[in-house]
C-alpha cells in the first residue's frame, strides 16, 4: 500500500495508489490515514491527471529528528568517526517540502549539500519503547532528502541553521505502511547521473534501535519524522540542477535546485 497527499487546486487530501507505473490511479479516502481508518469515498483521480500535484506526505505536528553520520562510509568521507551512539539533530517543520518542490539555495551559504536517506514516519505516541516493539509504533516510511548547508554546518557549532532552513527536507513521494526496511537501496542521483548508492543494511544504528533511543529522548508524536542518515557520495548541487533521491520499493523523490536572485 501507498499512501499519498495530493490537490488538484483545492484542500489538500490523501489517496492510495493503486496500478503500474505510468497508469496509477489515486484513490481518494476520507481523513488523515495516521488518525483515521482508512477509507475510500468512492473518487479515483488519474496520478498522471494535469490538475494533480503531490505534496509532502505528511507535515510533521511536532518535529523531524535527524540522525547524523549513521552509515560508516559517509562519516568516513567527511572525516568523521562513526559515533558511539546516534547523533540526534532537529529540523523545523518548515523545513518540510514535497515531490517536485524547489530546493531553493539559501543566500548566506555557498556549498549545499544533498543527502538521499529513508524516513520513518511516526504513527502512535512513542515514549520509552524497547527495539522490538518500536515499529509497531511506526506508521510508515518514506524518502528524505536531509539538504545540508555544509559550509554553515562546519562554521557553526551546533546544526540548526545549516540543516534548518526552510525547504532543506524534502520528503515523498508518497508513504508506504508494513515495509521491511533492513536492506533496501538507497540512492541518489543529480541530473541523471548516479552519486550515492548504498543499501540500509548499513546502517550502523537500524531503524528499530533508532526509533527506541529516539523515543528515550523525546516524546515522538504521530506524524513525526525520523531521518535515517545518509550514504557516503554526497556532494555540492548548484543552481537548475535535479535531485531525485530513491528508497528500493518506496519511490523516488524528485526536486530542483533554484536560487532566488
């Protein structure tokens, strides 16, 4: 199952998709899936239809926890040691933008950074769960991409405006409920060419674990949003260039790059 947020002009609302790629139909269902059952109303829009844009699948209600440096090749690449423990960083909701929305390039940072990683979406109040029953407080998983402001994040001491900034996590396409995510591709492309590809096997903190030690600091809520890190072979992207991110058995994420003049 796959579960998306759509409009055609009007109120944002959510749909399952159903079909093969290239003829997929939304299938319009009632409410908020993370707070209600779902539901079909009857309606099915074409996912190719001209009036249908995606948004983000879910715009987090409390916050977006980032875990740093949680794939050993990608600390390694930036001269890091693999932390002892995960390295919790937070992201405003603001930071939050959807499939096809332009990464706009802050004025005040010259090296932009992407950064492809699978996201877990929270769907029940999470406090202090064990591993082995942290998925089950999982409502989804979806693709981020953690846009990174490297030359702030090596000038400040602490992440928030490096990783912060509004349009820096774009996530989509869409949500998909029930995965097996302990060793799925994660990649990246820019125009079309290959800069991360790397599996979730490794992780060096998995996704169970991080749900559990995440939920030992803060409260997660549903709709929270936890970022799984990144592989190594991120890099620099620059004004019209295209990112797309992918998650294996997920979907890809798709964004330009663009600088406000």
């Amino acid at each position: 199952m796959r579960i998306a947020r759509f409009t055609t002009g009007s109120d944002p609302r959510f749909a399952l998709i159903e079909g093969e790629p290239g003829s997929e139909e939304l299938v319009v269902i009632t409410g908020d899936p993370i707070y209600t059952p779902v539901q079909p109303t009857g309606e099915r829009v074409r996912l190719d239809d001209d009036a249908v844009r995606l948004l983000a699948p879910v715009i987090p209600r409390s916050k977006i926890v980032g875990v740093g440096r949680n794939y050993a090749d990608h600390a390694t690449e930036m001269g890091n040691e693999v932390p002892a423990q995960p390295m919790l960083f937070l992201k405003p909701n603001t930071a939050i933008i959807g499939p096809d929305d332009p990464i706009v390039l802050p004025d005040w940072s010259d090296e932009v950074s992407y950064e492809a990683e699978l996201a877990i979406v929270i769907g029940k109040v999470t406090k202090d769960v064990t591993p082995d029953r942290a998925l089950d407080h999982v409502f989804g998983f979806t693709v981020a991409n953690d846009v990174t402001a490297r030359d702030i994040q090596r000038s400040d001491s602490q992440w928030a405006r490096a990783k912060g900034f509004d349009g820096s996590c774009p996530i989509g396409p869409w949500i998909v409920p029930g995965l097996e995510v302990d060793d799925l591709a994660v990649r990246s492309r820019v125009n079309g060419e290959t800069r991360q590809d790397s599996r979730t096997s490794q992780m060096v903190f998995d996704a169970a674990f991080l749900v559990s030690y995440i939920s030992e600091v803060f409260t997660l809520l549903p709709g929270d949003v936890i970022l799984t890190g990144t592989p190594a072979g991120v890099g620099t992207i620059v004004e019209r260039d295209v990112v797309e991110c992918e998650v294996e058995e997920i979907g890809t994420l798709r964004n330009p790059v663009l600088r406000r003049h």
